[in-house]
C-alpha cells in the first residue's frame, strides 16, 4: 500500500492547474444527489454528519453513509459515474454521468432504490437547496464528461488529500474522522479544543483558492495575527475573507515528485503547532 500511495502521488500535476476548473464544478453538483440518497434515509445528526460522505481509494469514489436498506450511493471520480453499493461495499448498480441531467440522476437513484428493496421509501430523495457554484447542470444542463483527464487528476488528488488527512488524524488522538463534505466539496477533520478547534483539510479549489489545496484553520481567534509563524513547505497563511494556513498544489508540485508526500505532512504538521500556538497564544488586541 505505501507503494501505491506514494506512484499516486508522484503522478499529481499531469495536466495544467487551469484546466480541470470545469471537471471540479461538474463533480460538485454530481455528489449532491449522492448525499441526497443517504441524507434523505437517515436521521438529521446534530452536526449533520449523516451527509458526509467517505473515500474509497480502490474504486476512487466519494461514497455515502449506508441508508436503515443497506444501501449507499457513491460517485465514480475517475470515470465519472454514479452508484450503488450494498452493505459490503460491492457495486450493485451503475450509471454513467455523461449526458445525465441532475433530476435524472436523482430518479435514477430512486428507482433502483425501490427496485432493490422492494418498496418505495418514506422520505422521497431530493437534493438540498443551498449555495453552490453557478453551472448549467444547476438549471437542466448535461453532464459533459469528455474531458477524462481532468477527472482523472482531481480522483488523484482526493486520493492524496484522503491519505494526507488520514495519517494526520491518525498520528495523535483527538482528529475527528476524516470526511467529505459535499456543500463546500472539500475532505476534512477536525480537533476540538474546548471553546476552540483546528480544522485540516484538502479542497479541490473554490473562489478563494481557484486550484487543489490543502488547509489548515484556527478557529476562536479573536483576531488574525499581524504576524503570524512561518509555515513549512512553501504553505503560506490565507486572509481574505478568511485566516488559515494554505499549501496551494502550484506550490507543492515545485517539490520533487517523490517528496511530496513528505511536504504535505510537513505542511500540514507545522500548520496545526501554530494554529495551536496562536489559540493558545492569542495576538494581543491593537490599541490606537
């Protein structure tokens, strides 16, 4: 398995960080129906992790919590297709996204739920109604997925972010599971610290940070430090709009290709000991 990881992370950066812009925003509307098939079966947990979603790295899927049937949907990144798995995890059903729409999707999903459980379920599947990028499949346009490369890259980089963010959370105790969260599309974790917290995370980009990256952030400030602790690894500290610690893949594909795995660690180590000095230390108020 460290073999693997580390093939997949020397293969990051095949084709130009402008390019999979199109493949990102098409897979963050393609993972909502995704979370809808869990989301709309489940009870509404208190921090609303019943619509998270998790990282399966042989199959290179976000694949959601299993419905009271046994059932889970998930999304095929690198071939761009949507599923259902059973209780094992085995693929039951499968469509590809290419030329689908999102209701259709949806009814898709319906379908071969009742088809495999023999009854209609209580609560219909229905995406949510919250803020999301501007696309066309948003108002009945079509998945166009003929650009694979693209979704092959971003399936190779959730793979990186899944296995960066594990071994995070792994090494000391306190990280929640590592998750997707399918309105914002990023994976994450978070460690609580009383009235404060650290969150990590990888995002595929967003309108703060238009390619992958990974982050880190404090939260409790009461204000940003006006100078704040060097970051390793070429990561740098984010401030518009928001304060965190921000390794951009433009920066991390300057590393060499077998060390990029070893600087995401160091990233995302030396980010967590600040955020955790700067909750524990917080920058005294300016006084004019």
């Amino acid at each position: 398995m460290e073999g693997e990881s580390k093939a997949g992370w020397v293969e990051l950066g095949a084709i130009p960080m402008g390019r999979f812009g199109e493949a990102r925003l098409q897979l963050h509307w393609a993972i909502q129906p995704v979370m809808a098939f869990a989301d709309c079966g489940l009870e509404t947990r208190p921090d609303d992790s019943q619509s998270n979603l998790g990282w399966r790295s042989d199959i290179a899927s976000l694949v959601s919590r299993l419905r009271p049937e046994g059932l889970a949907a998930g999304l095929s990144l690198r071939d761009c297709s949507l599923m259902i798995l059973d209780a094992r995890g085995a693929v039951v059903d499968r469509i590809p996204l290419e030329g689908q729409t999102i209701d259709r999707t949806v009814s898709w999903l319906e379908h071969r739920l009742v088809a495999r459980t023999g009854d209609t379920p209580a609560s219909p599947i229905r995406i949510r109604d919250y803020e999301m990028p501007v696309h066309k499949v948003a108002k009945g346009g079509t998945f166009d997925v003929a650009d694979r490369e693209s979704f092959k890259e971003l399936a190779g980089w959730f793979g990186a972010g899944w296995s960066a963010l594990e071994e995070l959370a792994a090494r000391e105790t306190g990280w929640a599971e590592v998750r997707c969260w399918p309105h914002h599309f990023d994976l994450g974790t978070l460690k609580a610290l009383g009235s404060a917290s650290i969150g990590a995370g990888f995002s595929p980009g967003d309108d703060w940070v238009p390619e992958p990256y990974f982050y880190v952030n404090p939260y409790g400030l009461e204000q940003p430090p006006a100078d704040p602790p060097t970051l390793a690894a070429d990561g740098h500290w984010h401030t518009e709009g928001w304060f965190g610690a921000v390794l951009p893949a433009s920066s991390l594909l300057g590393h060499p290709a077998d060390s990029r795995e070893q600087a995401v660690s160091s990233f995302l180590r030396s980010a967590v000991a600040a955020s955790m000095d700067l909750i524990h230390h917080p920058a005294e108020p300016n006084h004019r």
